[in-house]
C-alpha cells in the first residue's frame, strides 16, 4: 500500500492511463507522448519495450516459470548471484534475492539483528537512517524512512528507527555554508552522536543511499561515507547501502559504493538490475 491516492492528484478528474512505451517515451490510452523523465520511477535503466528482454522472459517462463530455491538452486539464480557479486565491492559475495527494493531492506535489517544475536549481542536491534531518505513501503522500511507524511498513515510502525541529518548542503547549519568537507563530517559525527544516544549496545545497523535520492539527490560530501564506515567500526554497527536507486549504472558505476571507494557490510539493490522486466530486487552480504 502506497501513502499517497489518485484524487490528491486529479481532483476526480482523468488519470492517465499509460498503454505503452518504447525507449525513453511512454504513451497513454488517448494517444499522448511523454518522455520519461523519471525512469520509471528510477527503474528502467535499459529502456521501454526491448523486445530481446521480454523474449528472455518469455523463454524462461516456458521452461520454469517458478520453483522456491529454499533449499534449492536453479542455474539463473546462481549466474546472476555470481555477476552481482563480481559487481558489489570488497568481499560482499553472498546474495539473497527479493521481490524488489522494499524487501531487500527488510531483509537487511532483519539480517543485522539476526547477525548480533548469533555473535551474543542480541540487543542491537535499532536502525540509524537519515531525515526525509526514502527506503520503502513495508513496515519496516517505512519505520527507517524519513518522510513523515509517507508514515503518518501507517503508524505506529516497527520500533528502532532513529533519525540523523542528511547531507543537503544547500541546508547546512550557517557555520558550514562554504566548506562540503567539513559539514559532511559534522552530518557523519551527528550518527556517532545518535548511536551514543541510543546506547551502542542498542544498535544494529546505519542505512544510507550513497546519494540519497528522496528530497533534492544529496550526493556525499567528501569524506562523508568514510567517516560514516569508521563510525560503524568503532560502534561495531553494520553499514548498509541502500542502492535500490543507485544501483546499476545510474552514477556511473554498477553500485555506486564503488565509485565512492567504500565497503559496506550489506547492500540491498532492484529498480534497475531487472530494469522492472521482472519483480525482483537483492540483498549482498559478506560470507
């Protein structure tokens, strides 16, 4: 379920009916023409209508259409296992396929906490995540976003969830209004702060876009994602970056976390690893 309904946006009027599309445009049901701006939502990295991608589909669905790999394999899965961790940086190399982004976070989360109570800490269980970030609509990653209106509906949600700044310099605090460096460093020690707060023995995980997309595109400050992996060591935290968006290309690199030169401990992905021509998304882990 979504936070948001057609008549906020149409006042009883017509919404557009989308029939089809083809590259970077899309059509409607009265023979409108629209450029897709947003993607898809930041999904169709390769483009509408490749016919080559809806024949693969098409193949595999005629061969197998579905089979649980709950203690099984099947060779696709593990080929795209295999790709995905030859794409994710350092030793990020085990993977837990999803349905898409919002389950891939979920599966996270519940990955961290039950990663502390198999090390004998089993009171990490919170999850730090930056103000107005956007990580989903299933309970729990709508407990860790941070837009209140897309919780509001919902609540009470999952409890753990505590927010921190997020890295909008155009709204820094006065004093760092003309040095990047030095704000991301004051935005990275406010979750050091938060985990203080919280108690260290509380939390599980950091979620961070590496450019948090949701509320203007923040990209990192220069240092920023390393003083947030340091905190993470220090306060033995898991850092997970959320690439559902970032993922595949959209800044340059498969996952962005290897264009920032940084190693989380877990990375959740969709959107574009399937380009929305199948319902899947992922999570990475280290062995």
């Amino acid at each position: 379920m979504h936070f948001t309904r057609h008549s906020g946006y149409y006042n009883g009027g017509h919404v557009p009916v989308i029939v089809k599309g083809e590259g970077t445009y899309i059509w409607d049901d009265r023979g409108n023409k629209y450029f897709d701006g947003l993607s898809g939502l930041f999904v169709v990295q390769a483009g509408h209508g490749r016919k080559e991608l809806a024949a693969a589909g098409a193949r595999q669905a005629e061969e197998l259409a579905f089979f649980p790999i709950w203690s099984y394999a099947h060779p696709r899965a593990i080929e795209l296992a295999e790709r995905l961790a030859g794409y994710a940086p350092g030793d990020l190399n085990r993977v837990f396929f999803t349905t898409g982004g919002g389950e891939a976070v979920e599966t996270a989360w519940k990955l961290a906490k039950q990663y502390f109570k198999l090390t004998g800490k089993p009171t990490k269980h919170k999850v730090i995540s930056r103000a107005i970030a956007y990580h989903g609509t299933p309970q729990g990653a709508l407990s860790i976003t941070g837009i209140p209106d897309a919780k509001i509906p919902f609540e009470p949600l999952v409890p753990g969830g505590v927010k921190v700044p997020n890295t909008n310099f155009y709204r820094s605090p006065d004093e760092y209004r003309g040095d990047e460096k030095a704000f991301g460093l004051w935005a990275a020690n406010r979750i050091a702060e938060a985990i203080e707060f919280e108690g260290a023995d509380s939390v599980a995980a950091v979620f961070v876009e590496p450019v948090q997309n949701s509320g203007g595109c923040f990209p990192p400050p220069p240092g920023y994602l390393e003083r947030v992996r340091e905190i993470c060591d220090e306060y033995d935290v898991l850092m997970v970056a959320d690439e559902t968006i970032t993922g595949f290309g959209r800044i340059g690199d498969m996952f962005a976390m290897n264009r920032f030169g940084v190693t989380p401990d877990i990375i959740t992905c969709a959107k574009g690893m399937t380009s929305g021509y199948a319902a899947l998304g992922a999570m990475i882990a280290s062995e």
